[in-house]
C-alpha cells in the first residue's frame, strides 16, 4: 500500500476484554506522510511485535524505545503506565502535552523532522562508494552495533533493534566504524535508522554511502525510504536535502519516564 495512494489509513485496536475501536488517520495532500510512525508500524508490520494494554501499545525495551498512544487521556496514559517496567523510558509521539498520570514523568518535546525520497527521482550517487566494503551486519553482532550507536544517540539503538530490519557496516580491521539500517516500517516505507559513524571516521562520506545501499536496496524491491532527524540536527538535515530527500513535516517527541 502507498500512503501517497491511500491517504486515508483506518485500523482497529482491540483491548484485553475483545473490545475494538476504531482508528482513523486522515491524511491530506501536503500533509505529514506519517503523524504518528510508531503507532503505524505497530498497527500494521511490526504488529508482530506489539505490546498492547488498553489505549497503549509499545515495542518491546529490547527492541526499540518507543510507544503510542490511540488518545491523550489519563486513561490511555494509564495503558502505558501499565506496560512499562519501573524506571523504564519510552518516547511518545503527541501534539499536546501528555495527559497526567500519577507515575509518569515527562520531559520537555523535542522537534523531529521527517523526510522521504521522492519515488520518481533517481537515486543519488554516493562517491567513494567503490572503494568501501559494506557487510550486512547480522544479529549476532548487535553488542557491536549498541556499543557504536551509543557514541552518538545513546539508548536509542537496543539489542533487538536489529529485528526491525536489514542493517549495513563499515568495518576497518574487524572494528565497525559506521553503520545504517531499518526500523520502522509502515506499508511500503521502510525508515532508514541507525546512521552512525565513529568520530575517528567522519568526514570519509560514509553516510551517504550507507544510506544509498539501503535506497538501492528499496527501489529494487518496490519500497520507499523516508527518514526522522531532530529538527536542530542542520548538518544532517543538509545532508539529507542534497541527496534529494524532501521535507514531509514535523512532530513532537515526548520522552516518558515511569518512575520508580
């Protein structure tokens, strides 16, 4: 399914007791590709990995931090509340301020960008790109992948995080030095994730390389690639613009702590 085809995505969320409701996200022309990509993923190609309690619904701590809500409302607060771990922090994507809840503690929202590709441009080219080795890196080396992301956005990447989708690195003398990959899918997206480059190795335009492997790697299998940057995040968003991705809007993320 193409969400610029169908810009109307409807889904049924059913609690614990076998009661449905009905979810309705309306999408116009020029209007953010996905308000809410956790909960869309989680709805649709990552259900596998839902947890679901009431109005709530996560993936699991160790796969990714994230989580969403089907309605800012204590009650809804309460579901998520009710599927985390003591001490335990997720983000959560809201227009508003979340809803209080006596046990949750929130952080001010941070700005998030998202881009996509554009399915009729060409992809771009990515120089340097003959003379660098890249090697899919498999689940068996998620310590590598956690300790190398944790440089730049520590805590986001998790030891499951790999699930999510296919992953691509760059290693000198055995060490992973740079890698990128999926995480959340959503119909024919797929979120180029993970892009991350040891400080001793930046400025080698291993980046674009990365991120064009797994373009190439969409195109080829009739997927689209769209991507999140912080909205503060200027070099990467120039980066991300003169490969030819364009801007489809903004959200904010709450970061959400349950407390101890």
């Amino acid at each position: 399914m193409s969400t610029d085809e169908h810009p109307t995505v409807i889904a049924e969320i059913e609690d614990r007791n076998g009661t449905q409701t009905h979810l309705f996200l309306q999408m116009s022309a020029g209007s953010i590709l996905f308000p809410n990509p956790p909960l869309q993923a989680l709805l649709e190609n990552h259900a596998h990995l839902a947890k679901r309690s009431g109005k709530a619904m996560k993936y699991p701590r160790e796969v990714t931090p994230f989580a969403a809500i089907e309605e800012n409302s204590p009650h809804a607060f309460e579901s998520l509340f009710e599927l985390m771990e003591p001490g335990e922090v997720t983000y959560i994507i809201s227009d508003t301020h979340p809803a209080v809840f006596p046990g949750l503690q929130y952080d001010p929202p941070l700005g998030v960008l998202q881009m996509a590709y554009p399915r009729e441009l060409a992809l771009p080219e990515a120089p340097g790109s003959e003379s660098v080795t890249l090697e899919p890196i498999p689940c068996i080396e998620a310590e590598d992948m956690v300790a190398l992301t944790d440089i730049a956005f520590p805590g986001f990447f998790r030891r499951r995080t790999c699930e999510m989708g296919s992953y691509y690195g760059i290693r000198d003398a055995g060490r992973l030095v740079a890698m990128c990959g999926e995480r959340m899918a959503i119909g024919d997206y797929r979120e180029l994730s993970g892009l991350c480059t040891h400080p001793e190795y930046r400025g080698r335009g291993y980046a674009p390389i990365l991120m064009v492997r797994l373009m190439q790697n969409h195109r080829a299998a009739g997927l689209r690639s769209y991507l999140h940057v912080a909205a503060n995040n200027t070099n990467a968003i120039a980066l991300y613009e003169k490969m030819g991705f364009e801007h489809r809007g903004e959200f904010q993320l709450y970061r959400v702590t349950r407390q101890v």
